[in-house]
C-alpha cells in the first residue's frame, strides 16, 4: 500500500486541505503528509443573530474550495474525505452553501456531529504524539466549537463538544478589536460557565499529560514561548501575564507580540478567554502543542476504511450489544437485503454508498425494541438520528434513521424530497426484508427477487413457494398495495 489520501478540515475559522501518502512499513501502515493547504475564512464571522450565514462568507468558502478542487483533480472518491464543523451545523441556510461547497470542491462534503469531530481530533492528535500508556487530554479551540477529550492510546474515553469558539467569542465580546479588563473578566466568566457543565466527569476521570491542538492552542504556545511569558508552553501564569498585556495595549497586533502570526491576530482575543476558562475550570496545571488535529483523524479514519477497520462497523457492533439486538435475526435481515439489493442497476459511486447504508440499517432497525415493541421502528429512527454514533456523519445517520423509520408501516411517514430511486430501491429491499424473516428462522432461499428498471420496481416472486407460505404471501401482497398507494411504479411477476 503506497498512495495518496486527502482529509478536507472546513473549519468556522480555518479551512484546511491535507495530503497524506501512505506507506506500509512492517506490517503497519504509515501517513506522511506530502502537502498541506490553510486558509482563514473565517465561516463563523458571517453569521448574523438568527445564525444565518451572509453571501460575503458563502463566497468566501466556495473560492477557498475552487481552489482546493483543483489541488484534488484525478484522486479516487474513496480516498477523499471533506468533513464540515460548527458553522454548517449550526446555520440556518446551510442548504444554500452545501450545494455550492460540493460543486467547488468536487466532492461529497459531511456535516460531522461535535462528539464526531471531538474523536476524530484525538484520534489525529495521538497519532502523532509519541506511544503512551497514560491518560491524556486534548482540547481543541476552534472558530465556533471547543472539544475536550479524554483517551489512552488511540482510544477516546470522555468526549465533549462545546458551543465556544475563538471566532464567535472574539465577535461576541470583542466585536470591534479593542480588549478591556471589563470585556475579557466576562468572556472568561461566560466560557467558565460552559465548561462547568462538564467539569466534574473530565476531572474525576482526570489525566496526566494534556495537549491543545489546532489553530489558537499553537498560537498561544508560540506567543508565550517567544515573548518569554512561559518556561513550560501553555500554563495559568503565562496566560495571565498575556491577558494583562493585551488590556495594557487595548488590541492584539503582531507587532507587539512575538510569535503571533497577522492571521490569528483578529481571533486570539476570544481564543484567550476560552482557554483561560479551560485552566481555571478544569484546574489544567500546563498544556503541551498537539500536532494532527482534524483533518490527521480524518486521513487515519480514512486509512482504517481502506484496511478494513471502518469505525462505523465497530459502532453499528456496538449499539447491537447495547440495545440487545438479536444478532441472528439482524444477520439475516441483512444478508437477505444485500442479496435483493446486488443486482439492481444504480449508478456504481451511490450503490456502493446505499449498500453500507443498507447492511448497518438491517443490523440496526430492531434496536427500538430496547424500549418497547410498540412502534419499535420509530424509536429506532429516533435513535439513529440523535445518538452519538462514533464514525457516522450527520447525514449518514440521517439516511439511517430513515432506512428504519421506514422499514415498517406506511410509507407516507417516510416522504423525503430529492432521494433517488436508488435509495427507495433500498427501502424496498429492507421491507422485503423483514417480511421474510418475519418467522425468524433462516431460509434457504430467497423466494424472490427485485427489479429496477427506468424508476420501475419489479417484485418477482416464486408462487408455488407462496402457496405454501399464506402468511408471507398475504403480507407481501400488502407491502405492494402499500407503494403503488404511495405513488410508486410497482408491479409483480412470477419468478
């Protein structure tokens, strides 16, 4: 293995393009960044008080995506990932800018949950930190969002999203450049108060290294490093001393602060008061620079895709555990729906996408049962859309929830706008699916068999088998009512 894999960081302040080409060296798989590209958009910035984002910052993040584009030209889909923060997850007309994001870009770009993007910073930052058996805290200051984590190894422990960020603070307490006493007591006041809410499980888990990663930590480690205000990068004293100079000197300016680069300087104001809050609050004695970050935890999340390790088969595991599903049941469902599924003619790049989507969905619907049979499916929609699902992006979790809300019942409850027929041809295959194996046990064969051509769908069924199965026969003539009910094209045919 020797290629190249590319990670897409669209941070609310930073947008950040990374090349890693990847080498296996004695049985275990190495990244090694061959090219790196960082803009300030300042995405964040442009939303206004109902979190809408202005035409400014759009066109800011679709130039800055132009040209990332271009840097992408001839790389396989499957070793590109785009992952988006804060800023799409919180604005309001994120309909807007997604469609044009992709277009630049050339690619699918996921809208990441905070608890998400909280594991994939740890797992990027302790890729590259030397091993290590102790627990370790990274905390990670965006533009709208600040991540805390807890983890051993590779392994995340405590995961935390808030809504602080340097961008947004800098904007909401600092909005016209200038630091005063008054100002800064209550921007740290006011992130003191966020990160109380998870102070206690973060101290009483604790650690014993702690590390800041991305674009405010490595900016405040230089500045205390280089103007002398710390001996040991990040500590309480050091900050202080640098909260005092910015109120003596009323802005933060390059030019009177050694280390700081221009970029940074608009949004260090807000960064300060956050991590201030941080060592107060979480009691932090010092605070090492964590390289990696983001767009690292996407490229290592890609990797394991690549050899098999794809995180969102580890989860779809879990939660099977944690609301004891019937594994067996839920292995025949799924063999069942991919069998239906393969041969259907879609287009390669989305069959390939649903079929994912398809087999966690079938391991996953029952998982409602958990808190009671009636409208069990429901419940696991609800599930699927809200839970913290480790691996999975906002709208794969989407689709999921989908896929199970709509496995059973009426269709109706299940009308999305702008869904291919590819992914009705899916719900088809799990509904078909489920009235299989309604008895639970195993079948030898399937007794028939899916059809999809020009937007029809073609049951083909073996009657003698159904002459012998009323119960199955009856419930299948119902599943096709249902969806010619709904407004699809679908007729049966003998097998």
């Amino acid at each position: 293995m020797n290629h190249l894999l590319a990670a897409v960081d669209l941070g609310s302040n930073s947008f950040r393009l990374s090349i890693g080409r990847v080498v296996q060296q004695d049985n275990i798989a190495h990244i090694y960044a061959v090219d790196r590209l960082k803009e300030s958009v300042q995405l964040a910035a442009g939303l206004d008080a109902d979190n809408v984002l202005d035409d400014a910052s759009i066109e800011r993040a679709v130039t800055v995506l132009r040209r990332y584009g271009e840097r992408l030209t001839g790389f396989d889909p499957d070793h590109v990932r785009a992952v988006a923060t804060s800023t799409f997850r919180v604005a309001k007309n994120v309909d807007v800018l997604l469609p044009l994001a992709e277009e630049a870009l050339g690619f699918p770009i996921e809208i990441i949950a905070g608890q998400e993007e909280a594991r994939l910073i740890f797992t990027g930052v302790a890729n590259e930190l030397p091993p290590s058996n102790e627990r370790r805290l990274v905390m990670d200051i965006g533009g709208g969002s600040t991540e805390f984590i807890i983890g051993r190894g590779f392994e995340p422990l405590q995961l935390s999203s808030l809504l602080m960020g340097c961008v947004s603070y800098t904007q909401r307490f600092f909005p016209d450049g200038k630091i005063t006493a008054e100002r800064m007591d209550k921007a740290v006041l006011t992130a003191r108060r966020e990160i109380e809410t998870i102070s206690k499980r973060f101290r009483k888990l604790g650690w014993q290294e702690a590390f800041g990663s991305s674009g405010t930590a490595k900016a405040l480690y230089a500045i205390l490093s280089d103007s002398q205000l710390s001996r040991q990068g990040i500590t309480l004293e050091g900050l202080e001393k640098l909260r005092a100079k910015l109120v003596a000197d009323g802005e933060a300016k390059a030019d009177n602060l050694p280390g700081l680069k221009a970029s940074r300087a608009g949004v260090l104001a807000g960064g300060l008061a956050i991590m201030l809050a941080a060592f107060q609050e979480l009691k932090i004695k010092s605070m090492g620079s964590g390289e990696g970050a983001l767009r690292m935890g996407v490229l290592y999340d890609l990797l394991g895709r690549e050899s098999q390790h794809d995180k969102r088969d580890e989860t779809s595991r879990q939660f099977m555990r944690r609301y004891h599903v019937d594994a067996n049941q839920a292995a025949r469902v799924k063999q069942a729906a991919l069998k239906l599924f393969e041969p259907l003619q879609i287009d390669n790049d989305e069959k390939e996408v649903l079929q994912k989507m398809l087999g966690w969905a079938a391991e996953l619907h029952e998982i409602g049962f958990s808190i009671t049979a009636d409208s069990y499916h429901r419940h696991s929609a609800y599930i699927l859309q809200h839970a913290d699902m480790p691996g999975f992006s906002n709208d794969e979790q989407a689709i999921l929830s989908w896929l199970t809300l709509g496995h059973l019942g009426k269709l109706g409850k299940s009308k999305v706008k702008k869904l291919s027929k590819g992914y009705w041809a899916a719900l088809m295959c799990l509904r078909l699916s489920v009235v299989l194996m309604r008895r639970r046990k195993n079948l030898p064969k399937l007794p028939l068999q899916l059809a999809l051509h020009n937007g029809r769908m073609t049951v083909m069924v073996d009657q003698a088998w159904m002459h012998e199965h009323a119960l199955t026969a009856f419930s299948l003539e119902n599943e096709v009512e249902e969806w010619i009910k709904a407004g699809f094209n679908v007729s049966v045919k003998s097998l």
